[in-house]
C-alpha cells in the first residue's frame, strides 16, 4: 500500500492510500503512527478519495465545534445519535449545510446550544 495523501488534521492524520485498483481512506491516530488507522471508505480514483480526505478534515473541524469527537468512523457527543462519517460524506454537504444539520440535530434531541 502506498500513501497518496496526507493531511494532518488535529490528533489525526487522514490518509488515502493506492491498494489495488481502489484508493482507500483511513484515518490514523498520530498516539499510534506504527498501525494502518481506521479504513473508512474505498473509492475507485485518487481524486475522489483526497476530495473525501479534505471533506473529511473539514467536517471535523466543524463537528468540534458542536462539541463532538471522532471515535471509529462516527463523530459522537453525549446524549446525541452518533453521525457515520462516511455516510456524512457522502451527502456532500457545504460546511453551511454541515452547520444547519447540526444545529437541526441539536433542536430535535434538545440540546443546549448551537454554534451557528
């Protein structure tokens, strides 16, 4: 497996790597730079898989924002439904739209504040 790409993002680096024919995104705690990460999601072009890294890097930015963390392959925060990241990145949403589900997700299970 070779590193295509690499972006540090806080604790994290997000990484896509060639195996094969697919581009595998994954992300990798720096605590433990010897292991492979997390596998995330496999995507059949290297631009596809480093737009989904930098989409991945800035939807964590924002999900900090609102208080969640990543743990595995889903952004959580206490008395909140976990958000799958892939299923996250896959909706393509702008860091507004990431904002607005956010916020929406925040009314309907009561919580405290929104950042918005």
């Amino acid at each position: 497996m070779t590193v295509k790409y690499r972006l540090a993002c806080f604790e994290c680096d997000i990484l896509v790597r060639e195996h094969n024919d697919a581009h595998q995104l994954s992300i990798q705690s720096r605590k433990n730079p010897l292991g492979n990460g997390n596998r995330l999601a496999d995507y059949d072009s290297e631009e596809k898989a480093v737009h989904a890294a930098d989409q991945l890097c800035q939807s964590y930015t924002i999900a900090r924002e609102y208080g969640y963390h990543l743990s595995g392959g889903e952004f959580v925060k206490a008395d909140m439904p976990s958000i799958p990241v892939v299923q996250l990145l896959d909706m393509g949403l702008t860091p507004s739209g990431l904002r607005n589900l956010l916020d929406q997700e925040a009314i309907v299970y009561g919580a405290q504040e929104t950042v918005g």
